[in-house]
C-alpha cells in the first residue's frame, strides 16, 4: 500500500500508531453522521494520508518503474526544450509561438496532475508568462481530457452503493469540466436540486505518488550537493504532498467547504456551496451548482453588469481573513475555482488544497507588515525569525540593512504601492544571500497571494493587493487585543519616546475604510486598553502628549489674556508671555484632525458613543489618565502665571 489512510476527523483525533500494512480502518462515526446509508454499504477507508516513508519504501521496491517515469518525463521535456532552442537560433520564435503554447499544455497535460498543477499555477501570472501561453494554459484549469463515462459510473455505484440513474434523475452525457484529479458532470437530484458531481481520475494515486517520490529525491539531493539552497525543499514537497492526498479524498473536501461557509460564508458577497453528504464519499462528490463566470472572463462579467474588480476586492478581503484571521486558507484560487455569480457574488469552489497558518504565524505576518510600511527593518528582521525563516541564532547585522536596500524604492511611495510579486522577487534574492530558509508552510501562502494577485492583475493591471489589504491591517491593530498586536501598534505609534500622531492618523484613516470596522468596538478596547496594565506604556506617553495639546491650547488663550492685561493696566509695550510652540501647534492640529476622521468615520454616532463616554468616566484607569493630565496641567499653568503676572519685568528703555 502506497498510502496510509485514516479517518476524516481533525489531526488531532488521528492514531498516533499506523498498522504496517499502511490501512487504518474507519470507526465509521462521521460516515454515518453525515450518510447513514452509506456507512452500512461500504467498509473502504474513507480518508488517504499522505507519507513519504511507505511512498519510498514502495518505489525503492521498484527501481524500474522510477527509471521509466524518469524517462517518459525528460524524453518530450528535451524535445520541448529543443525546438525552443532551435526556432530561436532560426529566429523564427515569434512566428511559431502558438504552436510551442499548445505544445507545452500538450505536454504538461501527458505528464500528468503534478505537472498541470504548476501549469495552472503559471496560468494565472499574465505579468511572467505571454499572452499566448497564456491562452493555453488557463485551458489546463477545465478543460483537461476526459476519461470514459463508463469509468466514472462505475466509481459513483462503488463509492455511493447505487447505479447513477437510481441517485440523479438527470445527468449530463459528457463531463462539463475535467480537471487534474477528476472530473465534472451536471446533474439533478430527485428533488429538484441541480447538482456538480465531481468524480476522481482512476490511477490517480499511482500518477502523483511516482512523481513526489521523485521529486522529493531530487531536492534532496540538490540540497545536499548545493549548499546555497537553504530551503527545505523536502518539506515544501511533503507540504505539498499532504495537500495533494486530501484533495483526492472527497470527504475531506466536503469537510473543508462546510468548515469554510463556517469561516467565511457570512462574508459580504462571499458564496459557498452546499454539500450534500448522502451522495457523497471518497471518489465522488455530490455539491450545489453554481451558474458563474470565471473572474478572468472580465468582458462578460462586464456585459452582465457586475463588477469584476469589486470581486477581486472581495476576494482579497476574504483572503486577508483566511491567512491572518482564522489561520484556514484556500490554497488553490485559480480562476477555474472562483466564478462571479449572476447574482454578483463571489463564489469559491475545490476545497480539496486547504491549508492552515498557525495563530503565532498568522500574528507575525502581521507584525512583519506592520514593520514594513513603518520601514522598521530591524523589527523586521526578529519578525523572521519568529517567522522560523532565520534560527535564533543568526546574526542580524549584516541582514537589517539588506531589508533597507529591498524597500529602498519605497523610500519616496507607499510600500502599499508594490506587488507581492517583486516583493517575493527581491526577498527571494537577499534569501539566497543569507541565510535563510523557507519554512513549508511559507510557500503555500506565497502561491495563494500570487495567484490571487494575478487574477487581479489580469483584471486590472493597476491593481495593487497591498493597497486593498491595508484597511484591514489597520483595523485589526486598532481592534485587536492580542498582546503581540499591541505591541505592534506601540512600536507603530512611538519612535525614540515620541507620539508620531501622523501614523496613528494614517491608521483610522485606512481603518475606516474596512467594511468590518466597528468603531464603537474600537474605542471600547482603546478605553479597557489604556486603563490595564498592559497599555501603561502607551498610557503613561499619552497623557504626556495630552499635556502638550491642552498647554498648547492653554498658552495661547494665555498668551491673549496678560496682553490685554498688562495693555489695561498700561504696563505692556511688549508681550513677553509666549504662545504655543511650533511643535505643540502641530499637535493640536493632529488632534483635530483626528476628531475630524472619527466623526466622518462609518457608524460614529454620538448617542451612541455618550453611554461610552459616561462609562469611562467612572473607569478607575480612566479617572487616573485624567488626573495625571489635571495634575499635570496644574502645575504648568500655576508656575507660568508665577512667572508672567508677579515676576518684575524689564521695562522697554526709552528713546532719548
């Protein structure tokens, strides 16, 4: 057995110990919870799970077998490759594009799922791959070869216990999509739900197995022969092996769709369809159809009145809180898996490649953002090795000025104004300088990102993914209570003892402009935030920079009054009481501002907020801020009209 299998409960409920001949039978618990019917008709695993050990140990059996895939790969790569080659010394390589395009889908497709993955991959990179090939590619996200219907209704009466006239009432001829790992047909069930039926390539675990193990063989050997690849390869590989084996178990699937409707679904605009688990196991899957058009297909989008850029924001939106929201990510958006509804929503199908991002990994994103638009590279350097791509005990010296020199373009716009694309370009290439390596988990996100930056770019060549995700950044700083976040926001807000109320500006600004921005929710965490222990930093510099809007304030209304004074008692040539500074105008102006961007912010509603005003009112940490300001006031009012009204001045001397 290639794989060992198990059941389709959460990591954690998984045995720890597998029998060794690689099968782990199914209790059958969640089987029946969701299809009684066919907990009793079938006793076959319900879940694979990918292993490398039991994968190497088959084709170590069978040197043979590896020999000829080997060949079968490198003899039409070569001759691809070749004529490449030739038509350019020729020079007849424009002439012939077309017809190297369709000779590589041609070939990526006989090779097999593991390569039309990363041709799917390069389909949605219209700013690296030409128009042409372009073309071609996108064909390889539906429009595969089919194999034989009498395959796949063989497959649906042993996974479903039933021949496929006795289920659907209706079933399309010929499969209307044929993906890498199965194909689809349109049907009806009996009560009148139209339905896709998604059935799985036979020999499919044969065809991805043999090309892993190579693979995986491969980077091992190049990362032992190469030591400038630091990179785990290996584990990159085996991430995406893990990935591979629960997108060809369609119960999983299952599973990962409704936990992402869980997630995700009460999103604006975000649609996710039903499964329906009766009709469902581990090779056929039974879901809601979706009448939709590909994102890329702008001009009839366009024609139905929706859109498509709108969507690509809302799919961004979505994106920000799959990676650092709630940790569960769709790993395969390719624009064959995300279709614009008539409705106009935004519709996700293929929740076969998921993947997650761990709480301490999805705040150090976060924090590694944060650093970046604040140009703080030695922040961002720690954020890396939080990140696991630097070991704790990496010298950092040399690497914080690199990160200066990667973002030294930025230096005169926005760091919001970058792709992720040259982005990862420019790291990628300091990556290899130092030493770094990416952690498997790093390059499932990447190509998430990418991918969707790429449908994004292909729609909009001006779109800019950091830009959209921005707002929500901000709004998670200004909401979140988690302590590493408000570490991040002091380190935003503060720079060598001083308040840069330009940042915290630029903050509610972008915030506001979040959909889920609740601001009331953020003024009640300001408030419970800066009266705890945890905000006495913040707290104890903020009433210092309170002091100095209201002295401000108070100097010059100061500054006012003993002129007319000292000019009513006829003492006055010159008034020598001094106005606000410079600096502390400044910061009276920040304040006003601020006041502006909240009132002009979504949802500020003064009813609303007076309730949170009296509450606070009474709050011990609040009462205390109020009176360090008070006390603090006090004094420096009390010692200046010391000095300006009883202190003998020096009279302006006569002209003789």
């Amino acid at each position: 057995m290639i794989a060992k299998t198990d059941t389709p409960s959460s990591q954690a409920d998984r045995p720890q110990e597998m029998p060794e001949n690689g099968i782990q039978a199914s209790s059958g618990r969640l089987l029946a919870k969701k299809h009684p019917r066919l907990a009793k008709t079938t006793a076959e695993p319900e879940s694979l799970r990918y292993d490398a050990e039991a994968i190497a140990a088959h084709y170590q059996r069978r040197p043979l077998q590896v020999l000829r895939r080997i060949i079968t790969v490198l003899t039409p790569t070569v001759a691809f490759v070749a004529g490449l080659w030739w038509d350019g010394k020729r020079g007849i390589s424009v002439k012939n594009e077309r017809r190297h395009a369709v000779k590589l889908r041609e070939l990526l497709t006989k090779l097999g799922p593991a390569y039309i993955k990363i041709g799917q991959a390069l389909s949605t990179r219209p700013d690296l791959v030409p128009p042409l090939y372009l073309e071609e590619l996108t064909r390889l996200q539906d429009q595969l070869p089919a194999f034989p219907n009498e395959i796949a209704y063989q497959f649906i009466e042993e996974e479903l216990g039933q021949v496929p006239e006795a289920i659907y009432t209706e079933l399309s001829p010929q499969p209307i999509a044929a993906a890498s790992l199965g194909q689809v047909y349109k049907g009806k069930l009996s009560t009148g739900e139209e339905v896709a039926v998604k059935v799985q390539r036979p020999d499919l675990r044969e065809c991805i197995t043999i090309d892993l193990y190579i693979l995986r063989r491969l980077s091992a050997w190049a990362k032992k022969k190469f030591k400038r690849i630091r990179s785990d390869l290996v584990g990159i590989l085996d991430e995406l092996g893990d990935r591979i084996f629960e997108e060809m178990d369609y119960i999983h699937e299952g599973e990962n769709a409704e936990r992402f409707y869980e997630l995700y679904g009460h999103i604006k605009d975000i649609y996710v369809p039903k499964i329906y688990w009766e009709y469902t196991n581990r090779r056929v899957l039974t879901m809601e159809w979706i009448n939709g058009t590909k994102l890329t297909q702008a001009q009839e989008i366009a024609a139905q009145g929706i859109d498509a850029r709108y969507l690509i924001e809302v799919g961004v939106q979505c994106s920000l809180r799959q990676l650092l929201e709630h940790g569960f990510f769709h790993a395969d958006p390719h624009p064959g898996n995300l279709l614009a509804t008539p409705e106009g929503k935004l519709a996700y199908l293929d929740f076969g490649m998921m993947s997650e991002v761990k709480p301490h990994q999805r705040y150090g994103l976060i924090e590694a953002i944060v650093h970046v638009v604040n140009r703080d590279f030695e922040g961002l350097a720690y954020d890396y090795v939080k990140l696991e791509f630097l070991s704790p005990d990496t010298d950092l010296t040399p690497i914080i000025p690199a990160f200066g020199k990667v973002f030294a373009n930025a230096q005169g716009a926005s760091v919001a104004e970058f792709n992720i694309k040259s982005i990862t370009d420019d790291l990628s290439a300091l990556m290899y300088e130092y030493p770094f390596r990416v952690p498997p988990y790093y390059a499932l996100i990447i190509r998430s990102l990418v991918t969707l930056e790429g449908i994004a770019i292909y729609i909009d060549p001006n779109f800019k993914v950091l830009s959209e995700a921005y707002p929500y950044v901000a709004k998670r700083l200004l909401t979140d209570p988690a302590t590493e976040l408000r570490t991040s926001l002091r380190d935003l807000l503060f720079k060598e003892g001083s308040f840069r109320w330009n940042r915290l500006e630029n903050l509610l600004k972008n915030a506001r402009k979040s959909q889920d921005y609740d601001l009331t929710l953020a003024l009640e965490q300001a408030v419970d935030f800066l009266s705890s222990e945890r905000g006495a930093f913040i707290r104890d510099r903020l009433v210092d920079e309170m002091v100095k809007s209201f002295d401000a304030l108070g100097k010059n209304i100061l500054h006012n009054f003993t002129y007319l004074l000292k000019e009513r008692v006829g003492i006055a040539a010159v008034n020598q009481t001094p106005a606000a500074t410079v600096e502390q105008q400044q910061t009276l102006e920040h304040i006003k501002r601020i006041a502006n961007i909240l009132r002009e912010t979504r949802g500020f509603d003064p009813m609303q907020i007076a309730p949170q005003i009296a509450e606070a009112v009474v709050n011990p940490g609040v009462q205390r801020l109020g009176q360090q300001i008070t006390t603090q006031l006090v004094q420096k009012a009390i010692a200046r009209m010391i000095r300006d009204l009883l202190v003998s001045e020096e009279l302006v001397p006569s002209q003789e």
